[in-house]
C-alpha cells in the first residue's frame, strides 16, 4: 500500500475513532489483548528465532503487553488523561469582569506513527505501550517495524489486524510498514499529528529533527539514552557490601544489558570492600545480543571506554560467541574531567565502576550528568549527603529510585518513564504507565455551550462541577 494510501485510511479512522466512545474503545482493545494472549504459542517461536532472548522472557513480556493494552484502555475509559476542569459562569469573578462559563477537555491528536524497539520484541515493538496509549486515547497508528524482528512484526501486526476487524475497529485503525524510506514518508506528512520511538540516541534524534522541521512541527515522544547512575554511600557500602555487589551485577547483565535502564554507571567509595566484591564476582556466561548491529555497538563503545587513559578493567567474563559482561574501573575525578567521553551507554553487558574520595564528589558528578531515565541512591536513612544528592538528581532523572534497581519498569499509574534530553525528546512525558496516554490528545475549552452539545465528560449530569 502506498503511503497516500495508507494516511487516507488513517485520517477516515481518526473521525471514527474518536467519535468512538470511550467504553467502546475499551472493548476493541481488549479483544486485541485476548488475541494476543491466545496467539502466544506462535509468536513466541518467532520471537526466539530473530531475538535470541529465552521463551520465559518472551512470554512474561507478552504478558505485560497484553496487561498494558487492558490498563491504558481501562485507563482511558476513566478518563483523568483529558484532565477535565469545569468552571461555571461566575458574575462576581474577582478580575474585574464575569467569568463565562469554561469547562476544559481534550481531543486525540489524529494518526500517529510508532517507530518500534529491538530490546522489548513485545512490550515495545507493534503492539507495545506507544501503539497501545495512541490507540486508547483515540489515535490511528501506523507502525514502523523493527529490522531486527521482521517476522515477528508482521505475525503480531496480523493478530492485531483480524482483532481490530473482528471486533469492528474502522480499517486504517492500524498499519505496519518495513521500509525506513516509507516511515519517512508517513512522519512528515501533513496528516500525521505525532511520532514515539524508543531506541538510539542518533537514530532518535535525526527522527526528531525531521518532525520538528515539517512546516508544521509536531510532537515527537522519543525514548533514547541513559546510563542510569547508581550513587553509593559511604555508609552502605560499609554496611551492606555484598548485597550492593551482587543486586549490580545482577542488574547491570540482566537481559545482556540490554535493557534502557541498566545501570551503567556506579559511584562507590575508594578503597571499600564493595570494590573487591565487584572484582572477584562471578559473571553470568555471555549470552547472544539481539542482533548484529547491536553486537557492534557495544564493542565500539566499550573500545572507547577501554582505551581512555582513565579507565582500567575490574573484572570480565570469558568472551564465547557472545560478548562477555565486563565491569570497568575509574575515578570521579577522571569522570569530572572528561564526563563526555567516560559517561556514554554502552549498550549491552558492560558498567563502569567510578570510585571517589569524598561523598562531596557524589553531588559533582550528579551535577555534571546529562538526563536519566534513572537514578539510583544506595544509602542510610541518616546519610547527611543525601538530601543534597536528590534534590540534583531530581533535575536530571525521570524516576529516583531508593535502595532499589532500577531494571523493571512496572507498568502502573504513578510510572515515569522518561527524562530530560538525552534520555528523551519529551521531558514532560511518559512512555509507560496511564499518564502515556496525555502524549495523544490535546486541549480544547468548550465556552458557553448548552449541555447538549458538549463532550459527555463535561456535561453537568455527566460529572461535571
């Protein structure tokens, strides 16, 4: 199909769609989500063959993709993304003049094109949480597919197609597309009103400047790089030594490290005994990356990080077929004086380790990071550096964490995933969790209508205040 086509079917759904109601919308998606669950036997082999990743991580992935799509309809049938307000008419309004009566909704932006992930062949890829939220709040989406599961793409985008029609979705509701030349295409067109991309830095930061260079700019929700700093204390690392070592490393090699928020940075003190821990500890055996692409990636980087004059190894697995989880060492000082060069993701089995003197040196590293998914605070409930820490950190990451890893998105109501750039286009944002769906739709204020022509959410009888 061609791209004219494929963005004149879209703009036919849009108007069906989101004259939809809410309810209605609901039930579509979750005869997508029971088609998904039901077809699972299928698409997991496939998912095996082009992604190396083990089937209980591919099924518990589906299963949160399945949820995901449930919540975010449910989650849009309630309503609290349109952020409703109503004021009524008040002839006393304090400014001077009456207030007429105002009551505030929103509106679903229109198709959107969804650039899907490698890492989450489920979860962020045709039918995962950009496509879902686009869909609950009322939008169109056409997907480009990941090169790195084209198979996968087309079988999930199938099971996605026969539920939306079964279930009497408007055609063009849902679209996949290969060609990177095609998805060009659909992102600056007129028709298309916003774009989400979880994946690279580069990658993701060319697709943004294409959006924001249309004659009309558009909103581009892009998800693209984050080292997810780990701050040690002093006092927890003295306290706690090993358990620190062994949550780190399982973190940072859960997955192969391919997850977005591995912790790729750990600060921790010179000369502690966490060190030696981290020296000595068992590695997990390499294990496939997703692709070719990303195999080189990593090795690139960590070449990089290698042959700075500032980094030596702590410890690395033996390399098989797969690249080996390695651990590598420096010091703040050396991440202060070049923090460009030393905190870079390095995407895939790789952390560096950065020891310093003084936990004043914590509070300068965290001023010089970029923005984060995460950031992470291993401490005391007394550590007197902490209060600083955090209210810096609290600039520069989307989600603070407590004693805790930050692998493992949870997929509820209070998430933040996103953070200031480069960690995303669009600080104020979130690609998982309910508040996703505010990416899709826009504000209007109705003023002065009768309740008969007003959104149901803002009529009196209907909630209205």
């Amino acid at each position: 199909m061609t791209t004219e086509q494929l963005i004149v079917q879209a703009v036919s759904a849009a108007k069906t769609w989101a004259a939809t109601a809410r309810q209605d919308r609901e039930r579509v998606l979750v005869a997508v989500a029971d088609a998904l669950d039901a077809a699972g036997d299928d698409l997991v082999p496939i998912a095996r063959r082009e992604s190396h990743l083990p089937e209980a991580r591919l099924r518990g992935e589906l299963k949160r993709t399945t949820f995901q799509l449930r919540l975010l309809a449910g989650a849009a049938t309630a309503g609290d993304h349109l952020g409703v307000r109503v004021d009524h008419a008040d002839p006393e309004w304090p400014m001077g003049a009456p207030r007429p009566d105002l009551r505030r909704t929103a509106v679903p932006l229109g198709p959107v094109i969804v650039f899907a992930a490698s890492n989450f062949p489920f979860a962020f890829s045709v039918a995962g949480g950009d496509t879902a939220s686009a869909l609950a709040a009322g939008c169109p989406v056409i997907v480009k597919a990941h090169e790195g599961h084209p198979e996968l793409s087309d079988a999930t985008a199938r099971v996605v197609l026969d539920a939306l029609r079964a279930a009497g979705a408007p055609d063009g509701l849902f679209a996949l597309v290969h060609s990177p030349e095609q998805a060009r295409e659909v992102l600056v067109h007129p028709q298309i009103r916003a774009g989400a991309f979880t994946g690279s830095i580069p990658a993701g930061r060319a697709l943004f400047d294409i959006a924001q260079s249309r004659t009309e700019p558009i909103p581009f929700y892009g998800e693209l790089g984050s080292v997810n700093p780990v701050f040690v204390t002093e006092q927890a690392a003295a306290a706690r030594a090993q358990e620190i070592a062994d949550g780190f490393v399982g973190s940072f090699t859960m997955g192969a490290g391919q997850f977005c928020t591995k912790p790729g940075v750990l600060l921790a003190p010179a000369g502690a005994k966490l060190l030696d821990l981290l020296r000595d500890a068992t590695l997990p055996a390499p294990a496939p990356l997703l692709n070719d692409k990303i195999v080189s990636g990593h090795q690139r980087v960590l070449d990089q990080l290698s042959a700075h004059t500032g980094i030596e190894v702590l410890a690395a697995g033996t390399p098989a077929e797969a690249p080996a989880s390695t651990l590598l060492l420096t010091t703040a000082a050396d991440v202060l004086a070049d923090p460009e060069a030393l905190l870079t993701e390095c995407f895939g089995p790789t952390a560096l380790v950065v020891t310093y003197q003084d936990e004043a040196e914590l509070v300068r590293v965290a001023e010089i990071v970029e923005g984060q998914l995460t950031a992470t605070v291993v401490a005391q409930d007394d550590d007197a550096a902490v209060p600083e820490l955090l209210t810096v950190l609290a600039g520069k990451a989307g989600r603070l964490l407590w004693n805790q890893w930050p692998t493992g998105v949870s997929v509820t109501y209070a998430q933040q995933h996103g953070g200031p750039y480069p960690a995303t286009t669009a600080p104020g944002t979130t690609s998982v969790g309910t508040a996703a769906l505010n990416r899709f739709v826009r504000p209007v204020a109705w003023q002065g209508f009768p309740q008969h022509l007003l959104p149901g959410e803002l009529r009196d009888t209907d909630g209205g205040e």
